[in-house]
C-alpha cells in the first residue's frame, strides 16, 4: 500500500512542480521545446532515483550511526554533484546532440533543488533504501510529466500571438498556477484507502 | 520542414461560419439549461448568470482597451465563459464570488495568453477551480434544494453525488428529478433535459463533435458500473453517477471546447475517455465529491500532447485505404 | 571603469533584482512566501549565506583552479547553510520546522552559486560583500513583497507576532492565495506587472534619447 501512496503521491497528488515548488528553474528554463524537455526529464529521473538510492544508503550506513547528521547538508550535496558529472560524461559521448541542447542545464541539474530536495523528504520521512529510491524514482516522474505537458503547451505558443512582454517567466508562471489549480484535483487522492 | 506536420491550433473550422455565428449558437443552445436554472432556484440564478456574464464581458473589454488590442466582446465568447462559469456554481453563492470568478477566467486564463485561441484551458473552468481553492466552502456548501420560481429554500442540502459518497445523509432524487433538474446541485449541471436540448441542437449544427460528450459519459457509466460500489464488482448505481453531478453540463458544454480539446477525431475520442476516467477516479476515491471539471481542466493540459501523438500518422494518409490495408 | 562599493550594494535592490531582473532562486520565493515572517527569516539566512559564500569565494579566488572551481563553490556555500541550519533549529526552532526542507535547500539555491561564479569569483573581496548584501537584501525585500501580499489576500490580515493588521480582515480571505496555484499566479502577475511597466520605462527613455 504504502509503495502505491508513494507513486501516487510523488506523480499526481505531491506533484514536485505543482504542489510542492521544488525544481522550478529548470522546469521553467528547459520547457521550450518537447524534446529537450524529454531529454532533461530522462536526466532527472536517473539522477534523483540514484541521487536518492545512494544517499538513503549514506544516512543509514554511516551518518545515522555516527552522528553526523549535521553534515547531511555537504554530504548530499557532494553526492548529487558527483551523480550529474557521470550523467553529463555519459551524455556527452552517448548523445551529443541531446549533450548540447540541454546546454546549461545539465551541469544545472546539481542546483535542481528538486534533487536535493527529495532525498532531504526522504529523511524527513525516515523512509528505509527501497521506499527512498522509489520516492525519489515518482518524484522524478511527477516533475517530468509536468514539463512534458507544460513543454507541449509552449510549443503551441509559437504559433499564437502571446504578448511580448509577458513571454517567458511572467506567463511561463501563470500558466504553471494554472495547471496547479487543475493539479488540485488530486488532494486527498485515495485518503481513505491509505489511511 | 517539421513545420508541415505542425498542425495549427484550434479554432480552425471547415464550415464558412464565423467566429461570433458559431458563438452564438453555443449561446443559443444554453439558453434550456439557463431557463431551467432560474425555473428551479429563481432570481437568484439569474443574479448569478447576469453577474457573472457581465463581469466577464467588462473584464475582457476592460483589458483590451488597456493593452490596446481589438475589442472583441461582439464574438460572444466571452459571454459563454460567463454563463457557463455561473451555470458551474452552487445557487446560494454571494454575488462577488461570481465577479470574481469571471474576471480571473477572462484575465488570467484567456486574456493573458493573448485572447480566445491562446488560451490553454477553458476559462470558465479555471475561474471555477480557482473560487473552489479560494473559497472552498462557498463552492461545496452553498447549495439549495431546488423549488419552483424562487420557492427556494435556504436550508442547505445535499446533492446527490454527496450522497453517493456516503459524504451526508439523504435519500436520493427519483429518477424523474434527477432529469427534470429537481434537485440539488450547481445552477446549470440539474437538468439533464434541458442540456440535452442543447446538446442536441449543438451536434445537429456540428459545433460540437458528439465523440467527446459520448466518450466522457460512456466511460463513466462503465467505470462507475463496474467500481461504483465499494468492495464489490458490476454493482455500481452507473445511471444515477452519470445523472448526478456537473456530467451533461461538463460533456457537452465544457469539453468540447474547440481551443482547448483536439483536432482530430481520434483524439477528440482520447479526449473523452481521458475526462471520463479521471472523473470517476476522483468522484470514487478523490477528495472531491465531484470530479467533472478538474478532470476537463487535466485533459486540457494534455491536448497539446494529444494532437502531437495522435495527428503525424495522420500525414500523407489517403483517406480509408491503409486502414483497409491494416485489416 | 572601477566598480564602486556602494553600487555592487544598491544594485541587487532595483537592476540586478534577484527574483524580478535575474529570474533565479524561485522555488524558496514561492515555497516559503505564505506569511510576512517566514519570507523574512528566510531571507535573513540567504543574506547570511550569500555574504559568508561571497567573501569566502572571493577570498580564494587567486588560488582556486578553475577545473575545481564548482566543488569548492558548493563546499563553500554548504558551511555557511549548515551554520544556518544548527543556529535556526536551536534558537527559532519553530521557524525551523515552518521553513522546512527550505533551509537546507539554500544549498541549491541558484541565487547563491550564479553570484559566487558570476560575481564573487572575479571581484575583490570587498565588492562581493557589498554584492552579498545587496542582492541578499533585494531578495529579502521581494520574499516580504511576495508574502505580504499572498498573506494578506490569503488570510485577510499580515499577522508578525502579536500585531496584526488590519485587526480584523474585511473581506473573505481568498485561501487559493496560500497554495501553490496562488502563489504561482500571484509572481506571475507580479513579474508580468513589472516588465510592462519597465518595457513602458525603457521605450521613454528612448524617446528622450531621440
């Protein structure tokens, strides 16, 4: 039940983007464009899915038991970053087209507070290795569905006449309280049946 | 050349119609569901309808004039989003709320993002769903029961989706009622009758494409027939699910919107199914009793998406002769 | 053109604004921006963090190698966030609980990490502190803008300890503008708000030039 809650939670009802306000800079900077925004969202899930496996073994194994749990914040971090190098030597060879559209971000990826962000979440709710790495596997997946549907709304902004002056993060910012207002549809999504 | 496979958004039509004829007759075929609310909650329907209508056409008036576009107030649009939003709130609502709900819709969701065409999600919807997160218990309980030309009531009472729920007591309307429009419920959504007229007369003008509202109502009918009861299968009330609620309004009015639903009939299919799965996912174990309108707004979301999936297999098809190949 | 002190300070309030010129550092301005108090401690530990980061990092710049630069940036900001973080949760525990996942996400903020590399990295360590607390402030100042007005709308009052203001709200306080929908909206139309009225200013400004 609780592995259900999870998924649920993280892609529809605690949805990163929409409810939550974590990983907003890239989900407003890479959403351009469908393919770049398919290409960063691959990034992100192997990030946080791993980002989360690999710290949830650090608290447990060796911050935890020695207390260090003040240093939880530089650790992480240092982990996280070290991820996002191997994701970005391994783009680069692997797709270097996708290497360069993404541009900026990948390197960026460290700074998505929605990495960090869940493993901290992962914490907070003293989840065990597995539930953390599938916590951080649906937070990954909720942020990408979102940049995938906002990806597809802006491409069709090309086309229309959308004001100049509110182009980009003044609209980009309605439109995603917009689509949070439809998001909220999903509160309290099977509440009785997980409780 | 990616750009031929881009399909242009909507509102494109095939028909010479104009944009205000077309809006006229969705205006035109609102007009059972608008009679029938005022016959059913009195004055204080037509309060709301005509706050709402108003605040919506000076809102876009208002704006236009602000930032210097074209007036476009006599294309009707704007007057739909009114009623409809009016026709999507509970009777006994104060008047402000209605204002207030028609300004964000015209403003924040279609006026923004450059007028009608460029909005991504119906207006009247997203007015609707902002009031349900600004003022949640205007939205949920203001309710009246119903009664002949203001013979109102101003107990609060259930609707029939509540009931569903087992959310608050009551018996449930007869079936007559519930198609009349004699019961609780917002001001557009009781009478199935009469927006069936409507609906009718919309698919008999082929403004709308009868895939969405089939579609939607279709999947609801299955699913709640086959979930609607706790803990046991095929069981479920499926006829009073699709009666109840926002449904009829929703299908025919809110879903087909030609902006904010696909191009393409296939799509307009997914469209309906999609709408009518979510419905019943959040009526059933939501945290709403009633699921219609986020449900449209989540589809509307998904559109462009879609149109992208759905409309490049349709390029370079001759007509019927592949899928004759495919069988 | 020698860069004064005192610009790199007053600069982070009107032109390099944080949230309204550079764009950077959304998420806390929304996440934590549903009363006036939490945007101020929240802003106090950017101001904090930004200015240790600053200075730390410009100290070191004549000796870190560009190659490690980042790692040593980030290892820079994480001590201050820790700091932060211990002095938070012993002494406004409850802040602490309120701002949540927030503070260590100072971290990440991109804020802090876009002024060390765009800024700090380059400049004489007086200068970056200067930056620090400008744009420190700046954000500050944007966080109790923000959440004044969400607060205010959102609950019918702006309430910082015992003084509230209005007394009572006269109206019915709209919830929406405590959720994250709301605030969305509500920087959006902000953000949008501005940009008119700067596009109205710079097209003046021509005007004139012409």
């Amino acid at each position: 039940m609780e592995i259900i809650a999870i998924i649920l939670g993280g892609v529809l009802i605690n949805n990163f983007v929409f409810m939550q306000y974590l990983g907003l800079c890239p989900f407003v900077g890479v959403s351009r464009q469908l393919e770049t925004a398919l290409g960063m969202s691959g990034a992100v899930i192997f990030v946080m899915t791993m980002a989360s496996a690999v710290t949830s073994v650090l608290e447990i194994y060796v911050l935890a038991p020695l207390g260090l749990g003040y240093l939880r914040t530089i650790a992480y971090i240092l982990v996280i970053a070290s991820f996002v190098q191997l994701v970005e030597i391994f783009m680069k060879k692997a797709a270097p087209g996708l290497y360069k559209a993404l541009g900026i971000y990948l390197p960026l990826i460290t700074t998505n507070c929605a990495v960090l962000g869940v493993t901290m979440l992962n914490v907070r709710h003293s989840y065990g290795i597995f539930l953390s790495t599938l916590n951080g596997l649906a937070g990954a997946l909720g942020w990408s569905l979102a940049i995938i549907i906002f990806a597809g709304i802006r491409e069709r902004w090309r086309l229309m006449d959308i004001p100049k002056t509110l182009e980009g993060f003044p609209l980009a910012l309605v439109s995603t309280g917009l689509m949070s207002l439809a998001f909220l549809g999903f509160q309290n999504l099977f509440k009785a049946v997980f409780r | 050349m990616t750009e031929r496979l881009v399909v242009s958004p909507s509102p494109h039509w095939k028909t010479g119609k104009t944009v205000p004829a077309l809006m006229l007759d969705v205006v035109m075929a609102l007009m059972p569901a608008v009679v029938a609310s005022v016959v059913f909650f009195g004055w204080k329907a037509l309060a709301i309808i005509l706050t709402s209508v108003s605040s919506a056409v000076i809102s876009e008036a208002v704006y236009e004039k602000a930032v210097k576009r074209e007036v476009t107030i006599k294309d009707y649009s704007a007057v739909i989003t009114g009623i409809l939003l009016a026709m999507n709130m509970p009777p006994g609502v104060p008047l402000w709320m209605p204002a207030i709900g028609s300004a964000f819709a015209i403003v924040i969701a279609k006026q923004l993002f450059g007028g009608l065409g460029c909005n991504f999600v119906n207006p009247a919807l997203a007015g609707r769903a902002f009031l349900m997160a600004a003022w949640p218990l205007h939205m949920t309980r203001d309710w009246l029961a119903p009664g002949f030309f203001g013979g109102v009531d101003a107990a609060a009472s259930a609707t029939p989706l509540a009931v569903l729920k087992g959310a608050s007591g009551g018996a449930l309307p007869g079936i007559w009622d519930m198609l009349l429009g004699n019961r609780a419920g917002c001001l557009g959504e009781t009478s199935i009758i009469a927006i069936l007229i409507g609906g009718i007369y919309l698919i008999w003008k082929e403004v709308i494409d009868p895939r969405i509202p089939l579609g939607f109502i279709g999947t609801v009918f299955v699913l709640t027939w086959v979930f609607g009861k706790p803990g046991a299968f095929f069981q479920g009330n499926a006829v009073y699910h699709i009666l109840s609620g926002g449904l009829f309004l929703g299908a025919f009015f809110m879903a087909t919107d030609y902006v904010t639903s696909p191009v393409t009939a296939k799509g307009r299919l997914l469209m309906g199914i999609g709408c009518g799965a979510i419905t019943v996912l959040i009526r059933l174990w939501g945290g709403y009793p009633e699921g219609v309108s986020y449900s449209i707004l989540l589809m509307n979301l998904v559109t462009p998406l879609i149109d992208r999936v759905v409309v490049p297999r349709y390029y370079g098809w001759k007509g019927e002769a592949r899928k004759e190949k495919a069988l | 053109m020698r860069r004064s002190v005192f610009y790199d300070f007053i600069k982070g309030f009107i032109e390099e604004n944080p949230t309204f010129r550079l764009v950077i550092g959304m998420c806390p301005t929304l996440a934590v921006t549903t009363s006036v108090v939490n945007g101020f401690w929240m802003g106090v530990s950017v101001i904090f963090v930004l200015v240790f980061a600053n200075v730390f990092v410009s100290l070191l710049r004549k000796v870190t190698p560009d190659e490690i630069r980042l790692p040593v940036f980030v290892i820079l900001i994480a001590t201050p966030v820790v700091i932060v973080e211990l002095v938070m949760r012993a002494y406004l525990p409850a802040m602490y609980e309120i701002l949540g996942i927030f503070v260590p996400l100072i971290v990440v903020n991109c804020i802090i990490i876009a002024r060390a590399e765009a800024f700090a990295f380059k400049q004489p360590v007086l200068n970056s502190f200067a930056d620090g607390l400008g744009i420190g402030a700046g954000y500050t100042l944007n966080l109790i803008l923000i959440s004044g007005i969400r607060e205010f709308l959102g609950t019918g009052q702006i309430t910082v300890g015992s003084f509230r203001f209005p007394a009572a709200p006269f109206f019915e306080p709209a919830a929406v503008m405590l959720t994250p929908p709301g605030g969305f909206i509500c920087l959006g139309l902000l953000m949008a708000v501005l940009n008119v009225l700067l596009a109205r200013r710079e097209r003046k400004a021509k005007a004139q030039a012409v």
